[in-house]
C-alpha cells in the first residue's frame, strides 16, 4: 500500500535550529534539481548522515578491538 510506513521502522523527533532546517531543505530542493529522478528529502539525507555515522563508529570499534 502506497505511502504505508514499514513495520520495520520507527520515528525519530529532531530539533533543529530554523536556518539549518531551511538549508536541509533547499539542499534537498538543489539536488533534486541536480539529479532530475533522485527524490532526495531532508529525510532521506539526514538517514544516510545517520548510518555513515553508525558505520564509523563500528569501523572504530571493530579496529580497536582487532588493533588495526
């Protein structure tokens, strides 16, 4: 069913300061402009900062715990 949230997935409230709210959002509108097709969104670009993030912190923690 279209625009049905996953069972899978969950909600996140995020405070952010108005003008890094308008830049998110304009960079969103840039790069869709940019990129005719990608369907960016604040949300999506805030997910992919999310998990990059994630994945460096468990690279990190992966080396120390290998000594690489």
């Amino acid at each position: 069913m279209p625009n049905k949230y996953s069972d899978e997935s969950t909600s996140i409230l995020l405070r952010l300061p108005k003008d890094m709210k308008e830049r998110l959002y304009k960079t969103a509108e840039r790069l869709n402009k940019k990129n005719p097709g990608a369907n960016y969104s604040a949300n999506s670009m805030i997910r992919a900062a999310i998990i990059a993030y994630l994945d460096q912190v468990d690279m990190e923690d992966r080396e120390a715990r290998t000594g690489e």
